[in-house]
C-alpha cells in the first residue's frame, strides 16, 4: 500500500550539529503513530519538516495526492486574542457593539475529519461565554455554529460528501453559506436581547 506520508534519507543540521542524518517516516491510511524520544532530539522538527514548515538539506518527502496535513504548534501563539481586549474602549463606546464568533457543530458534537479542529472550536465557544460575561451590558458575544457548508472552503469534500451528511439531519438539506451569514446579520441586528448564545446553523444536526 502507497504511503500517505513519506520522509526518507532526511538530514538536517542546526549551528553544525547534524539533528538527523538518514531519518525516515512512513504514515499509512488509519495508522495512528506516537513519536517518542527526550527532549531536544528533533520530534517536533520531523513533524515540521513532514508539514513542510523546516527544508531539509537533503533527503525525499512523498505526499499522496489529495491529502492535506494539519500541524498544531507546540507552543500555539495565542497573541491573536489580543484583538478583542484592543478593541474594547472603542466597542463600549459605540453603545451598540457585537462580536460574532463562527464555530462548528464539531465543538459540542466531537466529530469531524480532525480533532484538533473540534477542539479549538470548543475552546472558542468557551471563550466567547466567558467574554458575554465579561463584557456586558455594552458589548454583546454571540457564537454561529455551523455544519458542513456548501463551500469549496475544504478541500476533497465534495457536494456528494455533503448531501449525505445532509440526509442524516432532521430537515435534511444542505446548509448554505448565505444561510450562515444570514445568521450573523441576525445577530447583530435583531437579537439584541441575547448573548453569550451559541446558535446552530446545522438542519438540526446536534438534535439528532
């Protein structure tokens, strides 16, 4: 069986110091693989070089075709959030202020094609409770979360893919990108009364 991912002959030296001299990797189709060795002997920059974040100086990386690798930082930067706490003063002041997050079902059902993803929509869902908390009364939170999404934005899934994740929701139909839109709109425009809400764009999907 053709491998998904393949390192072989990998070299690879820091400051004069080789770090890996002839390394190799094979990941197959439902393996599940731990990478074990003490600190400082390259695990996490094997990782990077098979996510194609570290050029190696020599050695091959084969990826199957059609297959897309995710690489979740060690040490994620999480200076983004900064953002919101920027911004607050000039928020309070416009007397009217929304923040809309878009999460995913993913979150409350823990399923999907990646952990990692579900795993940091859950955290955002978390986080944007806790600033409807924070910032209230002049700043409202809410939360979209939507299922599969008619869009391309995922790729290899195709309309087929969709349709029958579709078929197994209680409206059974495909939810489109203008219905996700519609519900930020509706955030910010009419459920002025709300926050702190995570609603679902999703067919009834996390109802089962």
């Amino acid at each position: 069986m053709t491998p998904l991912l393949l390192l072989q002959a990998i070299r690879l030296t820091f400051g004069g110091t080789p770090l890996f001299e002839g390394a190799d990797l094979s990941v197959s189709g439902g393996e599940r693989l731990c990478l074990v060795g003490r600190n400082g002997s390259g695990k996490s920059t094997l990782l990077k070089i098979a996510a194609g974040l570290v050029e190696p100086d020599g050695g091959t990386l084969f990826l199957q075709p059609g297959v897309t690798i995710r690489y979740l930082a060690q040490e994620p930067d999480f200076s983004g959030f900064a953002t919101i706490r920027a911004f607050v003063p000039l928020m309070k002041r416009s007397g009217d202020a929304v923040i809309v997050n878009i999460s995913s079902v993913a979150a409350t059902l823990a399923s999907g094609s990646s952990i990692a993803y579900g795993a940091s929509k859950a955290a955002l869902n978390t986080m944007s409770v806790a600033l409807a908390r924070v910032l209230g009364p002049e700043i409202r939170v809410m939360v979209i979360s939507p299922a599969a999404v008619e869009t391309a934005f995922v790729r290899g899934r195709t309309h087929e893919m969709v349709a029958k994740m579709a078929e197994g929701t209680p409206l059974k139909r495909i939810v489109e990108a203008d219905e996700v839109a519609q519900a930020v709109m509706a955030s910010m425009t009419h459920l002025t009364s709300s926050t702190g809400m995570i609603i679902p764009v999703d067919g009834g999907r996390t109802v089962g």
